[in-house]
C-alpha cells in the first residue's frame, strides 16, 4: 500500500477490508492489497470497504476469482477509470465475460479494446453498429455507462442467429 502512495491513514482503514476480502476469497493478502490498491488508484476511489466488498462478490457470484479480477483490472481498469465507468459496472462486466471462460488478462483487455473501439469507431463498426440500433450509451455527465451499454447490445442481438451475433460483435468490438 505505501509502494502505491497510501499515507499511515489511507492504508490503516483499508487494512480490515482488506484482510476480510482476502480471507474470505482465499486471496494472499499482498496480492490482494496491489489489486485493491492499483484498481482503487484507476477508478479514482477512495473507500477500499467499497472496493474489497465489489470484488468479493464478483468472485462469489460469477466464474472468477479476485486474483483473475486483478488481472482483468490491470489492463481494463484504466481505460474505464478514465470513462468514468464505475469500478462496479467493470467487474459485472468482468464477471459476465469470466462465465463465458473469458477470465483474466484476457477480459481485461477484451474489454478495454471494445471500449476503445466504442470511443471511436471505425466505418465499418459505426455502419453495423446503425445496422443494429447500438449507440454508445453515457450517463447525465458523459460519462459511458457500461450497464447500459450491455443492456443495448442484448437488446439490439435479440433474434440474431449465433453465427450473427457474434460476427456483429466481431465487428463492433473487435
């Protein structure tokens, strides 16, 4: 936590949630401390109880563990920090593509390239994203609201073959 710039204060309140989401995810308490820390530092938080208790159920409630979270936040979690999507949103998002056997750092940069990809789209990905009625969907500060955007997508492939969804969002998200 100090390696991260935590001050005496900000790591002996972090401390106890901490410990608790490790214990109770079996997750080595320095690497669930450089989790917390580095994804606290991304999403721009400042309550590790909020964060811990996000990862925990996460990993309680989808196939991933905290330590795959952290990998997946490692390269995702800049790129949403700076978007704005809440540190909640990423790790629904996470999980759901962890229940598809996409886990790790292979979600996280998933996810990062299709935000990428979202943020500025080529001809080809704005021409099927019109095709199908997908919009980049952002909350009242601008904002992109990552919920909102799944939400959009399933709607927007409701009726789609396998085959098409999944060249649609080939396209989309690359």
């Amino acid at each position: 936590m100090a390696m991260a710039g935590w001050d005496y204060a900000k790591m002996n309140s972090a401390l106890i949630p901490i410990m608790k989401m490790c214990e109770s995810t079996e997750t080595d308490l320095a690497r669930g401390a450089d989790i917390v820390t580095d994804a606290m530092t991304a999403f721009k938080m400042t309550e590790a109880d909020k964060f811990c208790d996000i990862l925990a159920v996460a990993s309680s409630a989808t196939n991933t563990s905290v330590d795959q979270m952290g990998e997946a936040f490692k390269y995702c979690a800049p790129v949403c920090g700076g978007l704005g999507i809440s540190a909640k949103d990423t790790a629904v998002f996470l999980g759901t593509l962890a229940n598809q056997s996409i886990k790790g750092s292979q979600a996280g940069t998933t996810l990062r390239k299709g935000l990428q990809n979202l943020a500025k789209p080529t001809k080809e990905m704005t021409t099927q994203m019109k095709k199908y009625g997908i919009e980049l969907k952002t909350t009242k500060d601008g904002n992109i609201d990552l919920y909102a955007q799944m939400v959009n997508v399933r709607q927007a492939m409701k009726g789609l073959s396998a085959e098409q969804k999944e060249q649609a969002i080939a396209t989309i998200f690359g």
